[in-house]
C-alpha cells in the first residue's frame, strides 16, 4: 500500500523517495568564537600557489644518429597517416603534414601530399595558397607557376589566388607574363577592383594608352555611374580634358535615367566648375534637376544653390532657393499626398515663381489626391484647392473657359448625395455673374437648389433675385425654401418682411399666420416677436393684444409677460387714432386714456402674479423679478402710478443653505437666495406657534 501511494506515473517503476537528492548534513559549528590567528584570502592564494607541483613536460629527444633520424621519421610519418585515415577532411592535418615533410627538406614527399589534400577538397582555396607559397619560399618557381595556373584554371572567381599569381610574376620582372595573367582573369569578368588593379599596374610601367583601353573595356563591363567617373577622372589627370568632357557625356546618354545618376551629373558639373565653365555647369544642374525624381536629387539641389550662390547673379541665387524648397514640398506631398498644407505651401511658391504651366501642374497633381472616404470632414480642405485653382485661373490667368471647366469639374465630383458645399456653388453662380451670364448663375443656383439644397444657397439666390428687381421669382424661391425648410423662422420672418416692404399687408399677415401654425419651428420667440412688431408698426393694437393672448395660451415665459405689460403701458403714447376734438376736450382724453392703459398694464401684471402664485409656485425668482418690473413701471408712470399696490406684494430676501448632492454622496453645503411672500408669512407664523404648542403639551406630559 506504501508503495502505491509513493508511485508516481511520470517516474516510471521509481519511487519518489528513489528520486529525491540526497543532500549531505549540514555540519554544525559548535564552537563560534573567532580563531586567535586570523587568515586572510591572500595568504590563502599564496600558499595554493607555492605548494603547486612543476608542469610536467616530455624530455627532449637529440637525434645523433641517421638510424635514429629515419626512425623518428617513420614514427611520425605513421602517425599523420593514421591521423588523416581517421580524419580524411580535415585540412589542417594535411597542411601540418605536408609542412612537416617541408621541414625534413623532402620536397617531393611535400608535394605528395599536398597533392593527395588537393584530390580530397580542390575547392579549398587555402590549400592551393599554402602550396603556392611553399614553392615559392623555397624557390622552385615553375613549379609555383604551375600551382598558380592550376588553382586559377579550377577556381578562377576567387580574386586572391589571381592577385598572388600576378604579384609573383611582378615580382620576378616578367611584366609580359603578369600581363597575360591579367589578360586571362579580365576574360571572366570580374568585379570592379580586379579592372581597377590592372589598370594601376599599367600606370606602374606608364602604359597610360593600355590603361585607357583597359579603362574602355571596364565600362563596358561595369556600365555603373563610379566606373565612367573614374574614367572621367584618369582622363583630367593625364590633362586631357576633352576626352574626360567626351567621357562625362557618354555617360550621360547612357545612364541618365540611373538611380545614381545624380552622383554623375554632381562630378560632370564640378568637372566643367574646375574647368571655368560656368554656363555649362549651370546648364548640367538645370537640366539634371528636369530628368532626375525629386526624391534622389537632395545633394544635387544643394550643390546647385551653392553653386549659384559663388557664381549666379541675384535672379539665378532666387530660382537655386525656389528650386531647393520646391524639392522639399515635393518630398513631403510624395510622402503623404493627402497632406492638402503642403499642397497649399507647394503652390504658393509657384505661383511666386510665376510659371503658368508649372503652376497648373501642380493644381492638377494636387486635386488628383481626392480624399479616400466620402465624409465631409475630410473634403473640407480639400475643396479649398478647387477654389483656388478657380481663383488663379479667373484672377491671375485671365482665362474664362478655364476657370468654368474648373467649377464644372468640382461639382460633378463633389458627391451631393451625401454632402455638398454651398460656397462651390456660389461661386460659380458669382463667377457668371461676373461674366454677364445672367442664365448660366441662375441655371447653377436652380441646380443647387435641386440637388443639394442649403440655407446660404436660397439666401444668396433670394438676394441676387431681389437686387434684380425678380419679385415674382424671389415669391417662387421663398416658397421653395419653406417647402423645404418649413420650420425655419428666419424664412417666415424674411417673406414676410419682403410681402411687407411691397405694401401687402394681407399677404404679409397671412404668411405670419402660416408660420405660428407650423407643428415645429426653430425659433418660435423671433418669428412672433416679428409678427408683433409688425402689427404693431400697422398700428393694429387689437390684432396685437390677441396676438399677445395667443402667445400666452402656448407659453407663460416671464419676458412674454413683462413685454405683454410694457405694450399695453406703451399704448397711451400712441397719437395715431386721436379723435378730432376741440382742444379744451383733448387733454381730458388723453388723460382717461393713459389712465386706461396703465390700468390694462396693471391687469397682465395681476394676472401674471396669480398665474405664479397658483399655477407655478415654485417659479419664485421669476414672481419676484415680474414684482420688479412692475414697481419699475408703476415708479415711470409718476403721478398715474401707484407704488403701495406693488409694495405690499414684494417678497423677502433669505440667504440659505442646501447640501450638494452627488454620485458619491453629500459633498457639502452651498448657499442660495430664498424669496418669502407675505402669504407665505402667515403659514409659517401659525406653523410656529403649532410646534411651540406641540413642545409645550410635550413637556407637560412629561412633567
């Protein structure tokens, strides 16, 4: 049973006690004071090192006797044997052995086994370099030669073995034959160091008409920009400066179109700098900074401006600084070409340089990034480059037809389905205008209106309508624009104010009367304000009270009130219904008509404190603020008013305090105006003496 439960699976037949590490005790110091003769970890080191034992070494062996020489042979000779039999691809051991036989003078045991190392890894270029360089230590130069040729005849793409070849032949004076070697390696083509040593080592001997055809054939197998200008470069060196201009120009034709061919136009332009040809550098950069991406052209554009700088008038310093900020923008729209600020910065400084073609260029590239989501958000800046490509072309160009391909363009891309933009088409519809196209603004406008309507669209079209003298064409657009906007007072207010201006009054009534009867407007204050003002500048005070009355039936606001009040008190100065009396008759009926209307302001106020004291008693700032106004007026009204009516109505100012209450609890106390009206001053007297009878009867009982 102990021995299940000790069982683990993962154990196999072993048991966890068979499993644990057994660890020794540990030793338990009894005595722990310090010892009297303390030992230091130097001295410790010191004595390890004194007590260790000499390096064993084996004896050295003097060899006396050429029995005892060929013995030591043999012996070693067995031993490299057996060694490469167990380790037949280790080239180290045949490089060791092979040097060995070397050093016993055996030259041809030596080259045995270099020989057997070669027939085991021939593509080991090590070797053939440790052969070589035994030959040729010990001065057997043709059998050198004959490693050489081997080695590059077998392995002709590793460089080392040629240069080795070549160095010795040089060496040895045979200029011929390391010419010959050369000729061979230059046949498979090799990389641009190995062409660069030949023609070196034709320098070494002035053999300038070789290097110049070696230099010809190495461009023709490296056709790369730093091979033509180091050609360029051997030709000015030897003086000959027509030849490097022919080089530089050869190059030209052939890699203008390279990735490095700035580094090309760069040398051409300094070539012709140090040869005092200013124009012709000038007319290098110019024409590099046309054909090479704006992207790879940094270093030239810099070289240009210093260049102009040193040797430029001031018209050539200003388009060098145009040129280098212009390939700044280029860089930055090539790097994010829906970034419209720098298509804004880009085109500004074109149009400073004043090309008309390039300018358009740009305008064109720069509205092609249309932005990727249709959302308004993201074409609000790009629209802005439509409009300034309008503007430029209207303004600066002075091109008609452009300028209306243009605004045709932007709108049919624009998708008015989901958004528009009204000041597209309104400048449009302006830019007819300005062309005494009165049909084509109009046909703009009638299209904005049908495909995408807005406010500023029926605003402006009205306007233009309106100025023309179109009367019956501003109705038609007025009743568009409320079929589509119904609850848009500043509309109601507008077509009113028009009907109004042209002496219909009934029509001007009518559209008030329409307006108030929409189920929803935007601002419903204004438009009866405006109704208001309108009947009373017909001096229809009647129509004004029951206007005001109706207003009253949908909202009991506290200005509505206050300006009911201030109308009817404002009605005694009216002299426009004064009856024909004689004049000792005239000031009785203004006086009984001021008092009248003073009693008709009185009435609203009254009806405007009880609707607050029964209907809304929370509403206590706005009673109180109502009882200002009313003193206010009852003061203005002078020996007519009467103050003591309003007096006694005034509510009492408490300062008091209320806890603050929030998600996560009480957070404090603030403090508050309270207002006490004098019918509420005798509920909280009796409230009073009720409590002080309740603790009396309270402490009797008690007692």
């Amino acid at each position: 049973m102990s021995s299940s439960k000790d069982a683990d699976p993962t154990l196999g037949y072993l048991t966890r006690k068979d499993a644990e590490v057994k660890l020794p005790r540990p030793t338990r110091v009894k005595n722990k004071t310090p010892a009297p003769i303390q030992i230091t970890a130097e001295q410790i080191l010191r004595e390890a090192r004194e007590r260790q034992e000499a390096e064993i070494r084996p004896p050295k062996q003097k060899i006396t006797d050429p029995t005892e020489l060929a013995d030591y042979r043999l012996r070693k000779r067995k031993e490299f044997e057996d060694l490469i039999r167990r380790v037949r691809w280790n080239v180290s051991v045949w490089i060791k052995y092979a040097q060995w036989e070397e050093s016993q003078k055996d030259f041809n045991r030596a080259r045995s086994v270099w020989e057997r190392a070669l027939e085991v890894d021939y593509r080991n270029h090590t070797l053939w370099l440790k052969y070589a360089e035994v030959e040729m230590k010990n001065k057997f130069i043709n059998h050198a030669r004959n490693v050489w040729d081997r080695a590059v005849t077998l392995l002709p793409r590793v460089d080392q073995l040629w240069y080795k070849y070549i160095h010795m032949e040089e060496m040895l004076g045979n200029v011929a034959g390391a010419r010959q070697v050369f000729e061979r390696w230059m046949g498979w083509m090799p990389d641009q160091q190995g062409w660069l040593s030949y023609i070196k080592f034709e320098l070494r001997y002035n053999e300038v008409e070789r290097a110049r055809g070696i230099f010809e054939r190495f461009v023709q197998c490296h056709p790369k920009v730093g091979a033509w200008i180091r050609f360029a470069k051997f030709e000015m060196k030897n003086g000959e400066i027509g030849k490097a201009r022919n080089v530089y120009e050869r190059a030209v034709e052939k890699l203008a179109d390279d990735e490095e061919a700035e580094q090309l136009f760069v040398a051409f332009a300094e070539f012709e700098e140090r040869c005092k040809e200013t124009e012709r550098a000038r007319c290098i950069y110019k024409f590099s900074l046309d054909h090479i991406p704006k992207g790879r052209a940094e270093d030239l554009y810099r070289k240009f401006v210093a260049f102009e700088k040193q040797y430029g008038d001031k018209e050539g310093i200003e388009d060098a600084i145009v040129g280098k900020r212009r390939f700044q923008y280029e860089e930055e729209v090539r790097k994010n070409p829906l970034n419209y600020d720098s298509w804004f910065d880009y085109i500004r400084l074109e149009e400073t340089a004043g090309n008309k073609e390039r300018i358009r260029e740009v305008y064109e590239r720069a509205i092609s990034n249309v932005p990727p989501a249709e959302e308004k958000r993201y074409w609000q800046r790009y629209i802005y480059l439509w409009i300034n490509y309008a503007l430029y072309e209207e303004l600066d160009a002075a091109d008609v037809e452009r300028t209306r391909d243009v605004y045709r363009e932007c709108l049919n891309l624009i998708p008015h389905a989901k958004f528009s933009f009204a000041k597209i088409w309104l400048l449009a519809a302006q830019f007819e205008i300005r062309q005494l196209n009165l049909n084509g603004a109009r046909q703009i406008l009638g299209n904005a209106i049908g495909r995408a309507p807005k406010d500023k669209i029926f605003k402006k079209y009205i306007e233009i309508e309106l100025q023309l003298g179109n009367i019956d064409r501003c109705r038609k657009l007025y009743e568009k624009y409320l079929v589509w906007s119904p609850e848009n007072c500043y509309a109601w207010s507008k077509y009113a104010e028009l009907e109004r201006s042209l002496c219909e009054t009934e029509r001007a009534r009518s559209i008030f009367e329409l307006a108030i009867a929409q189920p929803a407007l935007d601002m419903p204050e204004l438009l009866w304000k405006a109704y208001i003002d309108f009947e009373i500048s017909e001096h229809e005070f009647e129509r004004t009270r029951e206007l005001y009355e109706r207003l009253l039936d949908r909202t009991k606001h506290l200005k509505v009130w206050i300006s009911y009040a201030k109308y009817e008190a404002s009605a005694m100065e009216d002299d426009s219904q004064l009856p024909e009396l004689p004049e000792d008759k005239v000031q009785e009926y203004l006086h009984a008509r001021k008092q009248q209307c003073i009693q008709q302001a009185r009435r609203v106020f009254e009806k405007a404190i009880t609707y607050y004291r029964n209907s809304a008693p929370e509403l206590k700032e706005e009673r109180a603020m109502l009882l200002e106004e009313w003193l206010n007026m009852e003061t203005s009204f002078g020996e007519l008013g009467d103050v003591s009516l309003v007096q006694s109505k005034l509510p009492k100012k408490l300062k008091k305090r209320r806890q603050i209450a929030s998600e996560d609890g009480p957070a404090g106390f603030e403090e508050y105006i309270d207002y006490l009206f004098p019918e509420e001053t005798q509920t909280t007297n009796l409230k009073i003496l009720e409590a002080a009878y309740r603790w009396k009867k309270q402490k009797v009982d008690d007692n």
